[in-house]
C-alpha cells in the first residue's frame, strides 16, 4: 500500500477554532540523511501552508509562502542544518516539537521550536 506524506495531515480531526501562531524552527548538526525524517514529521504535525487569501490586506502574500525547507550545509562534515518560520495553531506546534526533539535527542543534533 502506498501512503502519501499529506494522507495524515488530511486524516486528522481539526479543531473548530484555533488561531494561528508563528514559531522558527532551526536545526544545527543533523545528519543528512534525517531530512526526510524531519519532513515527515512536518507533513505529519503541521498543517500545509494555506495561501493567505482570507485577508485582502494582509501582510503575507502567497509569493512569500514556503512551500519547502531550505537546507543548508553545517560546518560539520555530513551534517546540515536550516532555519524556517512556520506558522500553524499551537496543538501542532506542541506535537512537532516534542517528535523532533525525541529525534535530536536520539540522533544528537541542536533544534529548537
């Protein structure tokens, strides 16, 4: 059976009212071969990035939406690392940081929510 990375996201019961909230993810020293892992923890935890069509004047424009994680080399040989803002209600942010600081504490690399 094959599953794709959005099927949980979809699956989950979401909640009737939950506001938003803006966090950065940074990562320093991850093995490289995590970044799938972390990925798919993210498609997992977060909701997708919704253009921000609700507010005609808001701030954010769909061009200013990521729709991907921008790894970067660390100075450590085989590692990487990255730094994103996300932005998703705080039950998921709270889920997501828990897993991904199971997976540091595990693989032992630096990431904070």
């Amino acid at each position: 059976m094959t599953t794709t990375l959005i099927a949980p996201t979809c699956a989950r019961p979401r909640p009737l009212h939950s506001p938003a909230q803006r966090a950065v993810l940074t990562i320093h020293g991850m093995p490289r071969h995590l970044r799938l892992r972390v990925e798919e923890l993210m498609a997992v935890h977060l909701s997708p990035p919704a253009a921000p069509v609700d507010d005609p004047l808001d701030t954010e424009d769909i061009w200013d939406t990521v729709w991907f994680t921008r790894w970067h080399n660390d100075s450590v040989a085989q590692t990487v690392g990255c730094r994103e803002v996300l932005v998703a209600p705080a039950h998921e942010l709270a889920a997501f940081r828990a897993r991904l600081t199971e997976l540091a504490e595990t693989f032992r690399f630096q990431v904070s929510v």
